[in-house]
C-alpha cells in the first residue's frame, strides 16, 4: 500500500478506522489493518473527510483589491469599476493572480474546482486561455472545470455568439451564463441551452443577483431544463433575488427547481457584503434562502466566488470560512442543521460537478483531508487547520501547528 491513516475518525458515533490507499483509490476500511505502507500516518482520532470542493470562483480576476476600489460596496460598481481595470490586465498578471488564488485554495483542502473564465471582444481570450493553462499545470493538485463566461453579456456586444462557441472549442468545460446583463433575459438563457446541447455540455448560471424579486427568471430556467432534459445538468449561482419572494410564491419555485434536479450555489460572503446596500434600515441579508432550499430537496453547495476584488475585498481562499459564514447567516446551527453544512462543501458540490468516484469509501479516489478536528459535526465551526491534503492518493499539503500557552516561567505545549 501507499498510505495507511491509522485511527481516524469518518463519522461521529462511530468507532475509529484505518483507511489504506493504494495507486490512488481507497483499497481497504477496517477497525485495524496491519498491512505494510509506504507511508503511515497516525490519526488520533482526526476527522477524515473527502475534498473540499469549491463550486463557483473567477479566479481571473481575484487579488485586485489593492488596484481596484468599489467606495459604494454596491454590485453597479463593482462591475463598473472591475471592467474599467479589465484592459490592464495582461496575461502575465492574470496568471500570477490566478496561480496565488489557485495555490491557496489547494493550501487549504480543495481538490476539484470549477472557475468561471471570461473574455470579450474588447479584451479577447487572453484571460481564458490563461485559466486553461493552470488547469493543465495542476491537474495533479485538482481536478478543474472551466466555464465559458460570458461577464458582459452576449447579445449586446458583437461577436460574442461566435467567441462563446469558440471557447467551447478551446476546451471549455461548461457553459457559463449570466442572463440579467443581456436586453432579453430568456433570450439569453436560450442560446445558453442551445450551445449546451451542441456540446453536450453541463450549464452554470449566474442568475437573479438581485436584493428584489421583480425580476426573476429562475422559472424560466428550470422549465427549459425540463423541456430540454437537462435535468441535473443546471447549475445557478447568487440567487439572491429568492430570499425577497414571500413564503407562498417560495414553495412553488423550490418545487420547480427541485422537478427539473437544478443545483443551487449560495456565496454568502459576496452576497453579503453587496447586498441590502440601498436598504436605509433592517437591512436585508440578501443570501438565497439555502435552508427553505435544502429542506425542499433542492441540491444546494456554498463556494468562495471572490478573493479580494471589488465583489469580495477579503478572503484567504478557505472555503471552511464560507461554510462557518453561512451556519449564523442561514440559521444552520441547530443540532440537525449543522452536520448538513460540511455536505454543502463536499458532497453536494461533488453532484454539481459530476465527481464520479468521490467520497470515503472503498475504490472510491484517494482524495481526501485530514483535518485537526476530533469530532466530525465540528468540522465547520472549528475550521480546523488541514493537516494532510491527498489528491489521486498523494500527498500534496501537510501542516504542522503548535501552540504554546505561557503560564509564568512555565509553557505548555498542546
């Protein structure tokens, strides 16, 4: 065997496992196993979970926070002031931003991604090209998919049509779109389908980025998937506009999105920080409403979205933080929400990206977190450190802490 963890921890109320690997899966799970290894790490009764997966971020246009600034914390300026700094942008800077967004998240148990990759007529495919790039100079560290993104539209800025089908082309692994910048939303959301199905390929849609529901077209969405049967193959992103449709207009909605198996991504920290911003009082959360979600059987994941840009000024690319941010914000802290948490940043994104042999079971792929954390339901709240990250059954992070706790002449260690 490659790996044997001894005595971790897999799931609370159990007793503790041995977990062996072997050329990249998980050969074996038993209360003790007394095989030779390659290498032999003791769990002391650490949590072992499978990796985070992040589900929705532009990495292209992370880490300008220092260059950028939006005074007003509103969305309008953020893409103001975003596409203003766009044409400096060179593809020597959007790799080096990229790369230092990419590596933290790596630092901190991601082992599959899917990044939103955008490009125009104006600032052409540089940063596109960029994002594919790193896909194949990590693919030993991550499983990426890249979305074809089409930031500022499609049908209002010519040639788009002809760039999103080229991006396809170039290897694009998703179809990305963002209906409420177009004139004609459905129209939008049309083509979207169109180049989906003539690619076969899955579709990802920022969609309802709004504080007010006046303009929802998630409807629209989820029926085309049906009509399309594209079930389970849709993804929407913000939704924030949900969180502003009263209770009785809610249900049916869930009850669509959940028909047509179309997944869910809530990005509280960006939807926080833009939202509610003209709300005068009482302001607004503006967070999709991921418990009505979940509870309805929609499939819901939480992801990053932004690292230090005009959308998001903060973050360290720790998707543990996104989950802890949405315990309070969602009200996910009871005793049965809290363990459907860490589901929202393993398991459930997993689905969205089609993951096909992903979990902590036999032959399942060795990828997989160690985390300093003994009790599983903690794993959110502690946001614990990752002491060992795998990836196709190699160890690819370790970490070590020590702290030390001075009491007079006297230090403890812990």
């Amino acid at each position: 065997m490659d790996i044997l963890f001894k005595q971790v921890r897999l799931n609370d109320n159990e007793s503790l496992k041995d977990v062996a690997i072997d050329n990249g899966k998980i050969v074996k799970i038993a209360p003790e196993i007394n095989e030779p290894a390659d290498k032999v790490i003791a769990g002391d009764g650490h949590v072992l979970i499978p990796g985070l997966v992040e589900s929705h971020i532009h990495l292209d246009k992370a880490l300008i926070s220092n260059r950028v600034h939006n005074q007003s914390g509103t969305l309008k300026e953020a893409i103001a002031v975003t596409a203003k700094a766009k044409p400096t942008f060179t593809r020597e800077d959007i790799y080096a931003r990229a790369k230092k967004a990419l590596e933290m998240e790596i630092e901190h148990g991601v082992t599959s991604m899917r990044t939103h990759a955008e490009f125009s007529p104006e600032a052409g495919f540089d940063g596109f090209k960029t994002i594919l790039q790193l896909k194949e100079e990590y693919k030993d560290m991550l499983d990426m998919q890249v979305v074809a993104f089409p930031q500022d539209g499609i049908f209002k800025l010519p040639g788009m049509t002809k760039m999103m089908d080229e991006a396809m082309q170039m290897g694009a692994d998703v179809v990305g779109g963002i209906p409420y910048v177009d004139p004609d939303p459905k129209q939008h959301i049309d083509y979207i389908f169109e180049l989906a199905k003539k690619y076969n390929k899955d579709v990802d849609f920022h969609q309802d980025f709004f504080d007010d529901a006046d303009k929802l077209t998630v409807q629209y969405i989820a029926e085309k998937t049906i009509q399309e049967h594209w079930e389970g193959r849709v993804t929407v992103g913000h939704e924030t506009a949900l969180a502003a449709v009263p209770p009785e207009k809610l249900k049916p909605i869930i009850e669509l999105l959940h028909k047509a198996q179309v997944n869910v991504i809530s990005l509280p920290e960006t939807d926080l920080h833009l939202g509610g911003r003209t709300d005068t009082y009482n302001v607004r959360r503006c967070v999709t409403p991921i418990r009505k979600l979940r509870d309805g059987g929609v499939n819901v994941a939480l992801s990053t979205n932004n690292i230090r840009n005009p959308f998001t000024p903060f973050g360290n690319g720790d998707i543990m933080q996104v989950g802890f941010l949405a315990v309070p914000v969602a009200h996910l802290g009871g005793l049965d929400d809290l363990p459907t948490v860490l589901d929202m940043l393993t398991n459930n994104p997993a689905k969205i990206l089609h993951l096909p042999a992903y979990g902590v079971q036999e032959g399942d792929d060795a990828d997989l977190v160690l985390l300093d954390t003994k009790v599983k339901n903690d794993a959110v709240i502690d946001i614990p450190d990752r002491l060992y990250v795998l990836k196709n059954g190699r160890i690819t992070v370790t970490t070590e802490r020590k702290v030390s706790v001075f009491r007079g002449n006297t230090v403890g260690v812990k």
